[in-house]
C-alpha cells in the first residue's frame, strides 16, 4: 500500500512538472486509477488538454469526468498497433 502511494504520488508529480513547465499542453492517461485525478485537476488548472484513453468499456466515469477527452480503443487495435510496430510481432 505504501508503495502505491509513492508511484502514484511520483506520477502527480510527473504530470505536475510537464505541464507548469509548459513542456506539454496535451496529455495522454492510459490509467483508471482515480488517484491521478488531482493530477488531471491540476494539470488542466494549468491550461493541459487531458485525454484519458480507455479499454473497450471499462471506463472509469471519475476519471472520464476529470479529463477533457475520452477514447476508448478496443484490444483488436492494440493488436493491431502492436504488430505494426518496428519490434511487433
């Protein structure tokens, strides 16, 4: 449990630094984990475009709500990218 906080706590962070440093204005989150949405919060207080990418219908309505966009992509197109990828197989 400890650790998970610390990873968590480490991503905010990430997120955080990315955006007040004006690094990046759009943001990709391929987590349901809730615990990034004052990450989201923060990241869109600071003029980020968060989209939140999920899988198939396992959307996450907390994190959904905090993000600006929403994508969900089905296993077929992970597939699919995955084998066009330069090391996919």
């Amino acid at each position: 449990m400890q650790e998970k906080g610390v990873d968590v706590r480490r991503a905010v962070d990430v997120i955080t630094e990315a955006v007040v440093a004006k690094k990046k204005d759009k943001i990709a989150i391929f987590s349901s984990d809730t615990d990034l949405i004052p990450a989201i919060d923060r990241a869109r207080a600071n003029g980020a475009y968060i989209i939140y990418v999920c899988f198939g219908r396992a959307v996450n309505r907390a994190v959904s709500g905090a993000a600006n966009e929403t994508v969900s992509i089905s296993n077929a197109i992970v597939e699919k990218l995955y084998k066009e990828a330069p090391n996919g197989k």
